[in-house]
C-alpha cells in the first residue's frame, strides 16, 4: 500500500478507537456495561443490529459469491423480514417485561437453571467459535494479499477493538457501530461507482448488469428444481431462503445474545421494535446491493483480463515448488485468450487450481473470498485502497465487539454469578464483567490464530457453523413459548439429543445446511414430546 493508503488507515482505525472510548461514559454496573442502561433510540438500535449482523466476511466474501455463483445468494435472506415480525410479537415483550440481561434468563424462569446453562453454553461455544473465524477470515485475506504476517493480523485484528469494547461496554458497541456503518456504506459505495467508472466509454451501469445476466449472474430467483425434482442438497433457492433462512433468523435475533444483547438496549418496547422492523425492510436491499457489486466486478473482467487466481501469494508459494513450469505454461495460455471468452477461460482456472492443490498440499487454494478486494488493490486510486481496507477492519470490529459483549454477559449473568459468586456489588460487577469481555476476546484471537482451511466461502462457513446450533436453540425457545406440555427434564434431553442428530446429519452431508435450522427446531419439539410421558416432569 500507499503512504496516502496507510494514513487513511491508521487515521480511521484510531480515530474510531478514540470516539469508542469517548462514547463509553456509562454507569457502572451491569445496566450501564451490557445494556446502556436501556435507553437507545430505535435508530441506533437499528445500525447495532446491523453492524452486528455485517461482518468483514459480508463485505470481503459476498462479491465474490455474486462474482463466482451469481446473486441467488440473496435468498438467504427473504425469511429474515418475517422473522423479524414474529420476534416483535413473541420475543421482544416478554425480554422487556421480565428486565432480562440474556435471553437465557427467560429459559431459567420457564424451565430451570440446567436448561438456561445447556441454552446458554450451546450459544457461547457457537458464537465464540464464530467470532474467532470472524477475526481470522478477514485477517487471513488482507495478510495474503498485502503480504502481512498473519498472526499479527490477527491479534490487530482482535486486539485494538478490545480497548474500546472493554472500556465502554454496550454503549460503546452502538455508537461506533453507527459511525462504522456509515463509513463502511460510503466505502462500498464509492467502490461500486469506481468499478463502473474504470469500464470501456460507452458501457453504463445498465450495461454491466445486462452482461452480468448474460452470464447468468443475475439468478435473483431459483427454484431449486432439477429434471430428477427438488435438490435438498442446493444450497440458495426461493424454498431453503424462505424458510430455512426464516429458522435461522429467528433463531439469530430471538436467540443469540449478540443480537438479542442490541434490542434490550432500547428505551422501550416500541423502540426495540421499530429497530427490529426497519433492520427487516433494509437487509435484504444491502444485501443485495453488496452482491450487486461482485457482479458489476465480474462484467469489469469481461473487458479486462482477470487474474488467472485472484490470491497471488499462493501463487508465488506454489512458484517455489516443483510446479513452477506447469503453472507458467497455463499462464501463458491463459494471457493468449480475449477477456470474454469465459468458457476457455474457466477451463484453464480449473486446470490451474489443480495445479496449485498439488503444490501445496493441504492448503484452501479456492480464490473466491479474493476476489474484490484484489480488484480494489489493483485498480482502485491510492487513499481509497486504504479506505476499503479500513472498512473490512470496522465491519470485523462492529460484529466482534457485539459478540464479545454480549459473551461477556452470559459469562457473568448465566455462569459467575449463578455458580460461583452471587452476590456482588455494582462495582464488582462493573469489574467482572470488563475482564471477561477481555477474555473472550483473547479467546477469540486464539481461535483465529489456529483456524484454518474454512472451505470455499467464508460467508458461508460462518453461517453454516451457526446453523449447526441454531435451529437446537430455537427449538428450546419454541417450547417455552407455545408447547406447554413439555416440561424441563424432557426438554433437556430433547435438546442434547437433538444436537448429536444435527451434528451427524451434516457430516453426512445429505442436504444444504439451511435446513439443519428448520430439522434442529422440529427435532426438539418432536423428541420433547415423545420421551415427555417417559421423564420424571418437572415445570
């Protein structure tokens, strides 16, 4: 990078940490620390929720999804609107009625104590690992492609979010969320425009997503039908993202402490849901507009060659092997061919990824997740560069800091002061729970340092990780809404049971894991019900 790149850098990154601690003036107790003392305007609870939900993968991996499979991605999301409706009319006036820190809490007052200790420990083990990957995806790329090393990409990664998120808390979360929202939107924006501005005169917007639909990037809509019937395997079609992506996102913002954590920072009901609404009618277009942009940057390479693989370090790794001459020759070829001629030009990637995969045995040689930020580093004007690397560091920090809070407060809320010290002052509280804020995040930071070899996108690996929980604790909140029957014993091993069945079912690889949060819910309910007239009832 640029001198003018890194001062754009290190001044946004500093400048956030600075408005972080700034903005984390709160009262010193559990109130303050994980929930603002409840008094956020639905506005901010609306840019949390999203800058929760938005990752650094969002951003670095969706375009390459658009790029490589088309906008068919975007289906994961159609039941997310309706999920949000149900959360306002179930989940969120019972949270706020009760004063609830965790949506644990809940279960405990319904069930007992052991199952709001499995609930809550099913999501900590999830989302820890989640977040680890969260600081490892990003870091892995941007240590790959700016050539850094990557252990101490991580622990910067990690590491300076800490200062601000241990200091001030939930409040500190919300308003650098907001801040990085809008730096993050202006980044992408201004991004997009540049990918349309650097194409041949005469070639518009309009002209790019025609190209683009030629190609078949423009697949918004599929039904997941083949000649021999439904594909269960299909990852993205109108059935799996309606209502797969309704379980998972009703087990994600009515479940999972990270989002759950957001709206009970409101200052009432009408506000976390309003919050809640809004986030429903606007994901799906930001969605959609960030895979937009992957596919404007594919039909950019229909005019201009596009690397042979976009993550040139591997390249040159695999260069030092006895494979330099293969690799060579296929680049050679590849040179020869006219940017458009994508049937050839798939044949020689294929070939070449081959190669690689034989080079460095072991090694995730998929170059999706690649994609748009080697764009950005090769075609974007010094500063900007800098300013979307900036964005993937605060879209990482905006979901990390949530998560790091809100695992946090289950620690102390459903953990410490449940088994080892109940009664503590306002002070102690304070305390304790900044120093397991920090530990999570040294936790984190570990995670991302071991993790490895995450599969062909990170965005999906992230989603496939929470889908293998999710839909088992949605189950569990889905008794304790609206199947009364069910008492706690039969509900706890309903639950375990249905976790083993989850884990085997995707490891044996017989449908798209969307569904594992439909399969999870139904599971626990169903087992809950069978082996109830055979455990001794309990309330």
């Amino acid at each position: 990078m640029s001198y003018q790149d890194w001062a754009v850098l290190i001044i946004t990154l500093s400048g956030i940490i600075i408005y972080g601690v700034y903005k984390s003036r709160t009262t010193k107790n559990l109130d303050g620390y994980f929930l603002s003392n409840r008094d956020m305007p639905w506005y901010l609870v609306l840019l949390s929720i999203m800058g929760t939900q938005a990752s650094a993968i969002t951003f670095i991996s969706a375009p390459g999804q658009a790029y490589t499979d088309g906008m068919r991605f975007v289906q994961y999301y159609f039941g997310l609107p309706l999920a949000m409706i149900v959360i306002c009319i179930v989940f969120v006036p019972v949270f706020n009625r009760l004063k609830v820190y965790t949506a644990y809490e809940f279960l405990e007052k319904r069930f007992d104590l052991k199952t709001r200790t499995l609930t809550s420990f099913l999501f900590q083990i999830s989302r820890g690992l989640s977040t680890g990957i969260s600081i490892y995806a990003p870091s892995l790329i941007l240590s790959s492609l700016l050539g850094w090393n990557i252990y101490y990409t991580n622990i910067i990664m990690g590491g300076m979010l800490i200062i601000y998120t241990v200091t001030g808390g939930a409040r500190a979360v919300a308003h650098t969320q907001k801040l990085q929202l809008i730096i993050i939107i202006t980044g992408m924006v201004i991004a997009g425009y540049l990918v349309v501005h650097l194409m041949p005169s005469g070639v518009g917007f309009i002209d790019a997503l025609h190209l683009g639909g030629k190609n078949g990037k423009m697949n918004i809509i599929t039904s997941g039908q083949t000649a021999t019937g439904f594909d269960w395997k299909d990852k993205y079609n109108i059935w799996s993202g309606v209502i797969g992506g309704f379980f998972l996102a009703l087990s994600y913002f009515g479940t999972d402490q990270s989002q759950v954590g957001r709206y009970l920072t409101a200052k009432n009901n009408k506000q976390s849901k309003l919050g809640l609404l809004m986030n429903g009618i606007v994901k799906v277009p930001m969605q959609f507009l960030i895979l937009m942009l992957g596919v404007l940057v594919f039909s950019f390479y229909q005019y201009n060659k596009a690397p042979i693989h976009f993550n040139q370090t591997q390249i040159e790794k695999a260069k030092e092997t006895s494979y330099k001459n293969e690799l060579n020759q296929l680049e050679s070829t590849y040179a020869k061919l006219a940017p458009d001629d994508n049937a050839q030009k798939s044949k020689i990637k294929t070939e070449y990824s081959a190669v690689l995969s034989n080079a460095l045995p072991g090694e995730d040689v998929n170059d999706t997740n690649y994609i748009f930020l080697r764009f950005v580093i090769d075609y974007l004007p010094k500063g900007l560069v800098g300013l979307l690397i900036a964005v993937i560091f605060l879209a990482a920090w905006g979901s990390i800091a949530a998560a790091l809070n809100s695992l946090a407060s289950c620690t102390v809320v459903d953990i410490h002061k449940k088994y080892f010290k109940k009664e503590l002052t306002d002070k102690e509280d304070y305390r304790i729970s900044k120093f397991y804020s920090f530990c999570w995040g040294v936790f984190c930071i570990l995670v991302a340092e071991f993790a490895s070899n995450l599969g062909n996108s990170l965005i999906e690996t992230v989603n496939i990780l929470g889908s293998l929980f999710y839909g088992v604790i949605l189950g569990i909140f889905m008794i304790a809404f609206w199947f009364k029957p069910i008492k706690a014993n039969a509900l706890f091993v309903s639950a375990i049971i249905s976790e083993i069945f989850i884990i085997i079912i995707y490891k044996a690889d017989v449908i798209s894991f969307l569904w594992l949060n439909v399969i999870g819910a139904i599971l626990v309910i169903v087992i809950g019900f069978l082996i109830q007239p055979f455990v001794k009832t309990k309330t």
